[in-house]
C-alpha cells in the first residue's frame, strides 16, 4: 500500500494522546484501560480498509465485545 496511510494513523494517535490529556487525571486509568476496546475496533477498520480483508463474524462479534466492555468501563455507575 501507499506510504500515505501513515498519515491518518499518525493522526489518530496524535488525538488519542491529546483526548487522554484532558481526561482528569484520576480517571486517566479508565479512558486508557477503555482505549483498548476502541483500538481493537480501530484496527478491524483498518484491517478491512487498508488491507482490504473484511473482517469475518467472529472479528465483527470480538469488536463489538470490545467496544461494550469499554463502554461498561467508562460508563458503569459508581460508588460515591
């Protein structure tokens, strides 16, 4: 592939670290521990659109996983 797909996946960890720097930081540990579940999605996408291989059921079914459990991370009530 072209040397310019470098571009958007230098871009997305440039804003990644920016957004993780404005999260406070004694929840730091949840955005990066839910970044996980967005960076397996993350790279399906790229698997299917830089590489050109559509991801199957069960790359679809792990990231849909992924994407609940980071949700569950960031979003699950807590104990005051």
């Amino acid at each position: 592939q072209s040397v310019w797909w470098l571009v958007p996946g230098i871009a997305s960890l440039i804003i990644f670290a920016w957004l993780l720097t404005l999260a406070p930081s004694a929840f730091a540990g949840r955005a990066y521990a839910a970044y996980g579940g967005i960076y397996i999605a993350a790279s399906l996408v790229w698997l299917w659109l830089a590489e050109g291989q559509r991801p199957d059921f069960w790359d679809m079914a792990g990231g849909a996983l992924a994407i609940t459990a980071a949700g569950l991370i960031l979003f699950a009530p807590r104990a005051a």
